[in-house]
C-alpha cells in the first residue's frame, strides 16, 4: 500500500484552499509558515508577506496535504504547469522491493 502525500502551489490562496480541506477531511494544520516569517523577508514585496510558504494539513494514518502559495516572482508563465507534485512512500520495504522488481 502506498501513501501519497500531494504538495499544492497555489497562487496565493493556499489558506483558503487547506482551510477547505480541513472542512472536508477533517485534520489538523501540524506546520503553517508565512513568508514574513523568514530571515531576509524585509527584502520581499509586502504583498508576499502574509502569504504560505508551507502549510500541512495532516487528516490521519501519515496522510498529509501540503501546499504553499507560490510568489508572483516564482509563478509559472505557462497554463499547462501548475506547479503541483505528489510523493508516494510505501509503508513497508517489502512491498517497495517487490513493486520496483515488477
């Protein structure tokens, strides 16, 4: 079995997108860091300050949803990238060992 743990971009609506997940899932926000929150941040623009630069909503058995708000100097130009990922971690090295061999 595996766990898949996605990391969301969001362009600057992440509270509001993992406060939708907490409502639907359930949960607990275990990590929120903001962008103001880093050392150097007085060097970013005052609209970045508020925003995510990690949040993780953690909805039971390991499962998490990650996510962040991506800066307006970092957000992708192309419509076909959304900047998602998701990471998927096997819960036990035998299961691991047989699905790579397959």
């Amino acid at each position: 079995m595996l766990d898949i743990n996605p990391y969301l971009h969001f362009p600057g609506n992440a509270w509001e997108a993992m406060s939708f997940y907490r409502y639907v899932f359930g949960g607990e926000f275990t990590t929120v860091g903001r962008y103001g929150d880093l050392p150097g941040a007085e060097k970013m623009p005052p609209g970045e300050l508020d925003k995510l630069i990690h949040i993780c909503l953690t909805i039971g058995n390991g499962h998490t949803i990650m996510a962040t708000d991506m800066p307006t100097t970092t957000r992708p130009r192309s419509r076909r990238t959304n900047g998602s990922s998701a990471r998927t971690w096997p819960r036990t090295r035998r299961w691991a060992g047989r699905t790579l061999r397959s």
